[in-house]
C-alpha cells in the first residue's frame, strides 16, 4: 500500500476530513428518529397506569408534527417529533410531551461534528448519550435516561437481527470478499473476532453480506457463515473469493462453494513477507513485491516472481516460503477482467470501511459483551456500504456470468480477433 493512501485520523477532535463524517450524514436522520421514538416511548410508559373508567389511555401517540429542517453542522436534517395527546377532558393542567432531543424551538444544532460520532460509537457501547445529547443541544439541555439509551440499543440490535436473517433467494455475488476484524476494545473471550463477507453483485454494487462473531478465525466458524448465507438462497457460488492467508477460510469454502476461485489479498501477503525481512532490505524488496501483481500480463507476473525468489531465497528462506506457498492463488485474477483488477488484489473493500472501526473502538473505555460490539460494527458497516465504490466496468460482470472467458484481463474472443 502506497504511504500516502494512509490517512491518520486527529485525535481527540473530529475533523471535517474525519472518514465518518460523510457516513455518519446520511445515518443521522434515521438517528435521530430512532433516539425520538426511544424518548417517547419511556415518555408513555410513565404514564401507563393513567387511564380512564374504561380502562382506556389517556396519554397516547398522536401521529407526529409536521416536519421540520435542522441545520446542522454536516447538512440540513429532515425530521418529525412524535406527538402526544392528553386525552382527559377538562384537565387543568395538561400532559405535554416536549422532547429533550429535539426542542420546538430548535432549528440549529451545535457541536455536530462531536455529537454523531459519540451516539454511534460511546452510545452503543457505553450509555454516555447523555453527553453526546449535551454536544447537540448545548449545556441546557437534558440528556436522555439510561433506559431510553437502552431501548433505543434494542432497536439497532432488532435490526441487525432481522438483517441477518433477511432472504437471498435471487442474489448473484459474482465475487466476495472475506477478513476476520479483530479489535483493539476489551471483549468478553480476546480469542472473539468479527467475520465479514463483502459480495459484488452482477450490477457491480458491493454489498454487506455478513458480520458475525467467530472464534479465531476458525474454520467451523466460517462453515457456519458460508452455510447460512447458502441456506438462505446464495446458491449460485462467487466465481472468486479474495482474502487473506486464514486456513479457516480456505478450509470452509470448498466445502459449500466448490466452484468459487480463490485470490490471496496481496496487502497482507506483502506485509507478511516483508515482516520476514530485515528493515534494511524491506524497501527494495516490497518494490520487486510490487513488480509482480502490477505486471500487465501473468507471463511477466511469473518472470518477476521467479525473480523475487531468486533473489532472496539464500538469504530469507522464510520470506520466499511465505510468497511462494500462495504463488498460484497470488496470480488468479489475471483470468478475470482487467477493470477489476484493483478490486481483486486486495481485500481493500473490507480493510478501508473496518481500518476506521478499530481505531475508535479501540478507544473505548470498559469491558464490551460480545452483542453490544457486534451491533456497533453493524451499524458502522451498514452506513458505510452506501460510500463504497462501485465496480470499474460492470458490464464486465454479466459477461463473466455468461461464461466469457478472459486472459490476462482481455476477453478471449476479442485477442484472437
């Protein structure tokens, strides 16, 4: 990976150039709506008992109030409050509903930029909402109680629930991205670890297939990913499968998907070798590293394998046997389109949205349980999936699903003629 794709984040102030800003943007709407029904809701529960002689409420829901802009430090907000309405007749003094999160008055938020990251990260894990609401709303403004952060925590862990189960009957992933994330925050087993599946449909969309917590990567923990994605209609097998060295992985997937292909990611293998390599030589040899998956045909790939191999195997025998294990499936997406050469070396669609999540998780205070750590990731990953790029040329898609064959990246039809 080249010095200059690396952007490190500042600390403790959440910038514009932040990688969660244009995320979070999107996200925040359904936010706040999920934080209003939550406030409302422990709202009604306090008056419960009050009813009237036939039992009937009196403080019930009333649809909502007309919607409303709130500008915001990320861009303009579209909202409506829930409504409340006493229904006693004659009452002196009337039960009204006035949300803490977002006043009637309220048209301008403040310190946006802090709060947003604080709901989706300290909020889930930690119940520190309250401090966040008092970044939105200024120091007047009441935070919302522990049980309100609780239900709204149950909402986000019901939807991650229900998209775990949803239906794939129909869905074609051409090619799939795998990678075991593991976490700088304190978990309940320091042996758990995230497994996550990125799919490439025939369209060229890339979408979340699934997050999951495993055990060390292991193969039976990625059986159990790969069959239940497959029990719930992927049945067509990706024609490549891109990830790291795990054997868990590699072990599993020939036993659902027999037909898929694999393709080593060469950000991991390069790092892999090079931490065989002393500092001194690193340099050099991650350039003859970059000669080899940069080459424009596979026949010059395999000349500067052979080269690399040469060159290093008396020295670092270790480093050679790390690359030359893998030659094979190092080189595999020299069969497919060259468009989708830069999605196929690398597990990068993973890497890039997850580099982010572990930096801030791992600046979480106190012990996470193995849900409130998976529901985190989830939302984090499924408000990122609207940003990630698109396949180059996804035309090239449908003609591999047609069986067009290609080589060194060109159809094969088209360098006979």
């Amino acid at each position: 990976m080249k010095k200059d794709t690396v952007r490190q984040l500042k600390k403790p102030e959440v910038s514009a150039e932040d990688p969660l800003t244009e995320i979070l943007k999107k996200g925040a709407r359904q936010l706040l709506a999920q934080a209003l029904e939550a406030e409302v809701e422990e709202f009604l529960i306090k008056f419960k008992n009050l009813r009237d002689d036939n039992g009937r409420r009196q403080i019930v829901r009333n649809g909502y109030m007309p919607e409303r802009t709130v500008q915001t430090g990320i861009g303009d907000v579209e909202v409506k409050a829930p409504r409340v309405t006493d229904r006693r007749k004659g009452a002196t003094n009337k039960i009204r509903f006035t949300s803490s999160i977002l006043p009637p008055y309220l048209r301008r938020t403040k310190n946006v930029e802090e709060l947003l990251p604080w709901l989706y990260l300290k909020g889930v894990s930690t119940g520190e909402f309250g401090e966040a609401l008092s970044a939105l709303l200024g120091p007047r403004a009441a935070g919302l109680s522990a049980s309100t952060i609780s239900r709204l925590k149950d909402v986000w862990h019901d939807e991650m629930d229900a998209w775990q189960k949803r239906s794939l009957k129909g869905k074609h992933y051409v090619y799939i991205w795998v990678d075991g994330i593991h976490f700088g925050a304190r978990m309940e087993d320091a042996s758990q670890c995230m497994l996550v599946a990125i799919g490439a449909t025939k369209n060229g969309d890339k979408e979340l297939l699934a997050i999951v917590d495993g055990y060390r990567e292991s193969e039976q923990s990625w059986l159990e990913l790969l069959s239940d994605l497959k029990r719930r209609g992927m049945t067509v097998a990706p024609r490549v499968a891109v990830g790291d060295g795990s054997l868990g992985f590699w072990k599993a997937l020939p036993q659902i998907f027999g037909e898929t292909r694999n393709q080593r990611c060469w950000m991991h293998k390069t790092g892999n070798v090079l931490d065989k390599l002393p500092k001194s030589v690193q340099a050099r040899a991650k350039e003859n590293l970059h000669e080899i998956w940069m080459a424009e045909t596979k026949e010059q790939a395999e000349k500067a394998f052979t080269h690399f191999v040469e060159s290093y195997q008396a020295k670092y025998p270790k480093a050679v046997e790390c690359l030359q294990k893998d030659r094979e499936v190092l080189l595999t997406f020299y069969d497919f389109p060259a468009e989708h050469w830069i999605h196929l070396r690398t597990t990068n669609p993973i890497e890039s949205t997850f580099a982010t999540v572990r930096l801030r998780t791992a600046k979480t205070r106190g012990m996470l349980t193995r849900a409130t750590m998976l529901t985190m990731v989830f939302k984090l990953a499924i408000t990122a999936q609207s940003h990630w790029r698109r396949l180059n040329r996804p035309e090239r898609l449908g003609e591999l699903v047609q069986g067009v064959k290609f080589i060194d990246g060109i159809r094969a039809k088209d360098e006979a003629a």
